[in-house]
C-alpha cells in the first residue's frame, strides 16, 4: 500500500495529554476498561468503521459528470471510485463514438496512456522483490547495448533513474521516434538515444521522458525473458483481476468494447485515428476500463496485496515506488484554482506525488491521440478515483477529481467545472494573442535567400533519421521518413523561414523551418521549433538538427 502519513485524530491529542496528568493507577484503570471493552479496538479507527458500510457518492455525482463533458466536449467518459477498500463507483457515461448510439459502460476500453508507466514500475518492482534486479543498479548490466551521449551517464545511470524523469534530456526528448506514428521498433529507438544531446545535468532537473520508459520495457524483457507486454499482461494485470485490459496500442481498433479516441479538430470535436504503434507500450500503451481501474486502484492503496491476501508487489517495494525522487517545481495557481494550490510536488517511479488541501496524492496523467485520463490515489483517506476519457480534454477530469475528492474531504464547494472552464478560456486567449503577434511582427515582404529548388533535398537528424524536401512546381514539400503522417507543405514564413503545414489536421503541430546557409549560399543545417505554443511537447521538433546529406555522383 502507499504509505500512510495520518493526521493524528484530535481524540487522541487529547488523551495523551490527558493521559500525562493522570496518576499512574488510574490510567492503568482506563486502559483496562479499553482492554475489556466488547468492541475490539480496531473497530474503533475510521478506516475500520467506515468498511462497514459502502461508502456514499457525491450527490448528483451524475448531473456534475454531464455538465463537464458538455463544457468541455466529451463523448465519452468513464469513472471509477474505491473507498475504504470497497468499488463504490464504475460506471460509463456517454458514447463511444460520436454519431453511433453505443454507450461507454464500465468494460468499455480507453487508451490510459501515461497512466501505464505505473505498471512498469511495479514490473520491475516484482523483479526487485525476486532479487533479479535492484533500483539502484546499473542499466549497461542489464542492457549492455544501453548508451547515452555522454559517457558518464551511460555508465552511471541506475535502475531507477529511467522511471522518475531525471536522465539530463530535455522534455519529450526524442519522442518524434514515438509519434505520430512512426516505423521505428523499439529496439530501434534505443540504439538512437546515444545521439540525442543533454539539455541538463544528470539528475538535477526534472523533464518528462518517454523514452527512458521505453529503456525500462526493454529492461524488463530483458531480465525476465518476456515481452514487456506479455509480462505486465500475465504478472500484473491477471493477477490483480483485470480481465479486460489489455496491454497493446495496436489491439485498441481490434476490441469490440472500446471508445473512440476524439479530439478537436479545425474547431469540432470529431472522432481521430487511433494510435496503433506498439513502440510506446512501456511509457503509454496500456487499454483499460473503469472496472478494471478500479480493481487496480484497491491494489495501490492496500500496500501491493491481491484479493486473495498474496503480495503483487512488497510493501517495501511499494513505499519505494511512491517516494519522491524528483522534486517538481511549484507555480502559483490561477487565481480561480487557488484552492488546488500544492505545497509539495514530485515524483516518484512512474507516478507523481503532491498534496491536494494538505493531504497526500499518488497520481499520474495521460494522453494520447484522442484520449485523456488521470488516477488519483489520496493514501490517507482510502480515496481513489480514475477517470478515462475519449476527447483530447484535460479540464474534464480534472474538474471531476477536484470535486470528488473535495466531497470526500467534507472540503468547501467550489464549482470546479465552471472556475477550470474560465482558466482554460483565458489561455486560449493567451495562445490566439501570441499566434497573433507573431503574424503581425513577421517581415511580410522578405523573400527567401535561395530559388525554391535550392531548399530542396535529403536532410539528416543524428537521432531521428531522414527527412525530405521535394519542390513541385511553386512550392515546397516536406515529410519524414519514419513518420508517414509528418508530410505536408512547406508556406514562406520570413527570409528563410518556412512553416510546415501538415496534410494531417489531427496533428495540430504546425513547426516552423529555419535554413541557415554557408557563406557560399550552399545550405548548412535546418532547425524547427513548433508554431503554436499549444503544440503538444512530444512534438520535439527543437531537438532536430538537420544536416544536407550530400548527393552522390
């Protein structure tokens, strides 16, 4: 179980102090009227008197759920909730696939995305309780092939430091080999993360790394002799009961139970394609349900025991699991969230760590193309709540977690829907004035160095690969080699800046295109950087350096 950091009751604060002005026979004579008491004295904790019964909901819990999803564009949604060990909640709301009439029900499948990287790490946990590996040892022991750019690190960098987001990459580093998606094999990816540059110190500041969790899958493989998804599949899933998860991309278009990933596009909420690549699987590729979650979740928050009394995970294992590695710094809130204001923030392996109104929480969020979700575990009150969710919309879970959890806290109200739906409006705003502002300052009459012809070639990223650009008639096309998705158009920005406008509109990651020439007009490297500061971080198109691969004679 995560480990517990109760307040004390006041009960007690009191009779300890009451218990130190007493003389020593008459609190020996009150501790005895203890002893012969009818009820034992475990009956006698909250925990233990709240197991009696099952835990109410949230009034109007479902009238709350639909105002979200209508203010924020879901079709559909699942929930579960635990408490005090028991499932009070597993329900589907809305549809899975906009158009159709089918209805998200608590087997209905949805992508968790990041909200797998909690199964790697308690994999590897099972293979730390068996003495196969341990957190603190090298990954090159395992995986001799594993290399970073730099030497040191390579060497240096332990089990553990590939589940807590400390490896010196940058955020999202090399994740273009992930999405869209993409050709490239897992095994693939790890030979090309040698050429991928630092943008920190090792272990001193916290960037998100998918890749690093990809490192682990192959780990994990590795030292157990099975696939990571036939190990997460058979020695977790199965064990804690969840029977109709799954731990594939690929396999989220073969279930019959699943809810279609939406997104908004060019200003609709429409269904997307779904991601299939299985190359991610470690960091994302988990398919799960509210009543599989749920099932989880009880898991989590008794120590790593099954139902059955046996241990998937040690306690020991567990409390290491949810300790913090990695501090997070901590921002003030918008004014309308002051409420959510954290005093702590971290993470630990594969999950985050910060306090919600001064009480632990042991959460992670995830996305992926078309689906949104987050788990969120409060230790001290044997509260767990996993919302899933099939339209690119953060502010729905969120808003549904915050209220939820303030009712189990007997917290004040607050109208979290309609405080996040301002926030979000706000930075829409934001975003619209800064897209603006960059249309207006741009030289609108500068023209590029070079005829058109001349940008066009083959181009070279050390880690990602090649990239190609064709001129056809008047303009210039670009696409990746490893990404079919990444193709598109190439529009004269300023000088010689262009930006890339992808053929795919589901991909909302526009990037601008920067030539820079040699001093005889021949072209030296190519740099990017996303359009909109909206663009999702996994769009890394900053840690490419393209270099012309010179044309053979």
């Amino acid at each position: 179980m995560i480990k517990h950091y109760p307040l004390l009751p006041l009960s007690n604060l009191k009779l300890n102090r009451f218990a130190r002005t007493l003389s020593l026979a008459i609190f020996l004579a009150l501790v005895s009227l203890f002893l012969i008491s009818p009820f034992p004295l475990a009956a006698q904790t909250p925990s233990a008197a709240s197991s009696l019964k099952k835990a109410s909901l949230p009034p109007n819990l479902d009238e709350l759920v639909a105002r979200a999803m209508k203010a924020f564009e879901v079709p559909g949604l699942s929930l579960a909730i635990v408490k005090d060990g028991q499932v009070v909640l597993a329900k589907g709301y809305g549809v899975k696939k906009l158009g159709e009439p089918a209805p998200v029900d608590a087997r209905s499948l949805f992508g968790i995305a990041s909200n797998s990287k909690l199964f790697t790490a308690v994999a590897l946990g099972t293979l730390v309780d068996e003495g196969k590996i341990s957190w603190d040892s090298r990954v090159v022991d395992y995986l001799p092939e594993f290399m970073m750019s730099d030497p040191y690190v390579t060497r240096e960098m332990m089990v553990k430091d590939l589940l807590c987001h400390r490896s010196g990459l940058g955020l999202g580093a090399g994740d273009l080999m992930f999405w869209p998606a993409t050709t490239l094999s897992r095994e693939e990816i790890l030979h090309r993360l040698r050429f991928i540059q630092p943008a920190y110190s090792f272990r001193t500041t916290y960037a998100y790394s998918n890749l690093m969790f990809a490192v682990a899958g192959e780990l994990l493989a590795r030292v157990s002799g099975m696939p990571w998804e036939d190990f997460v599949r058979e020695k977790i899933q199965k064990r804690a009961g969840m029977t109709h998860s799954n731990t594939r991309c690929s396999l989220v278009a073969k279930e019959t139970n699943v809810a279609w990933p939406h997104a908004r596009v060019e200003g609709q909420v429409r269904p997307i394609k779904p991601y299939l690549p299985d190359n991610i699987n470690p960091a994302g590729g988990i398919n799960s349900c509210a009543e599989d979650m749920a099932k989880w979740m009880l898991v989590l928050l008794n120590q790593g025991k099954l139902p059955d009394g046996s241990q998937l995970v040690s306690e020991k294992v567990m409390s290491q699991i949810t300790s913090m590695e990695t501090p997070i710094p901590i921002y003030k809130p918008a004014p309308e969230l002051a409420a959510a204001a954290m005093n702590f923030n971290g993470y630990g392996l594969g999950v985050r760590l910060r306090d919600f109104r001064r009480y632990k929480v042991v959460t992670h969020t995830g996305g992926l193309a078309g689906y949104v979700s987050q788990v969120w575990l409060m230790p001290e009150i044997g509260l767990g709540i996993t919302i899933l969710t099939n339209q690119e919309a953060d502010e729905a879970y969120q808003s549904l977690t915050y209220a939820i959890a303030d009712y189990y806290l007997q917290a004040p109200a607050v109208d979290w829907v309609g405080a996040i739906a301002k926030v979000r409006e706000r930075s829409r705003q934001r975003t619209q004035d800064e897209i603006k502002k960059a249309y207006d300052e741009r030289n609108k009459n500068s023209k590029p160095s070079l005829p058109l012809e001349k940008y066009a070639g083959l181009y070279r990223d050390a880690w990602y690969g090649e990239i190609e650009i064709k001129h056809e008639g008047d303009r210039l096309l670009m696409s990746f080699k490893h990404s079919p998705d990444l193709s598109g158009q190439l529009e004269h920005w300023q000088y010689d800046t262009f930006v890339a406008r992808w053929s795919d509109p589901e991909l909302k990651a526009d990037a601008y295109v920067t030539f820079s020439l040699n001093p005889d007009g021949s072209i030296e490297e190519v740099k990017m950087k996303p359009f909109s500061p909206d663009t999702d971080f996994s769009y890394d198109f900053q840690d490419l350096l393209l270099k012309p691969v010179p044309v053979k004679k």
